[in-house]
C-alpha cells in the first residue's frame, strides 16, 4: 500500500468523502460502485467492476439468469 498522506474524518453517520483528485486518478464517478474488503486491521475499498463468472473477464459482462457473463462465455455457451 502507498500512502497518499490525505486524512479524512468520518461524520456522525460513519461516511468519509473521498477527494476528488483520488476519485478522477483511479476513474471513479459519481454512483460507481465501491467493493469493501477487510484485511487484518486494513480497510480496502476497490472500484467494483463486474466480472465473468466463469473466465473473470470484466468486458462486456451482462448478467445472465442472475449471474456475470461475458460475450465469449455466452458465446461458447451458444446461449
């Protein structure tokens, strides 16, 4: 992990705001989805880009019965 050396406090309600230069370097939008994981006593927040089910290719993904599949999959699949 690097240090970007920017510190946030959160609100009574738990949120932090993310600058806007961190959000425009790493392409994230305004209601971009944010995956949140937990390692050790790090909090690790990632753009959330869907991903193949079967091969993890996040191009043209479109849900499926429920389930992330991309064209070639759907593809092979002849579905």
């Amino acid at each position: 992990m690097r240090s970007t050396g920017i510190v946030r406090k959160t609100d009574n309600m738990g949120r932090i705001v993310l600058p806007v230069e961190l959000r425009r370097s790493l392409d994230i939008e305004y209601q971009d989805g944010l995956e949140i994981f937990v390692e050790d006593e790090h909090i690790i927040l990632r753009k959330y880009q869907p991903m193949c089910v079967f091969c993890g290719n996040t191009k043209e993904v479109d849900q499926f019965k429920g389930k992330n599949v991309c064209n070639e999959c759907r593809t092979t699949m002849k579905v």
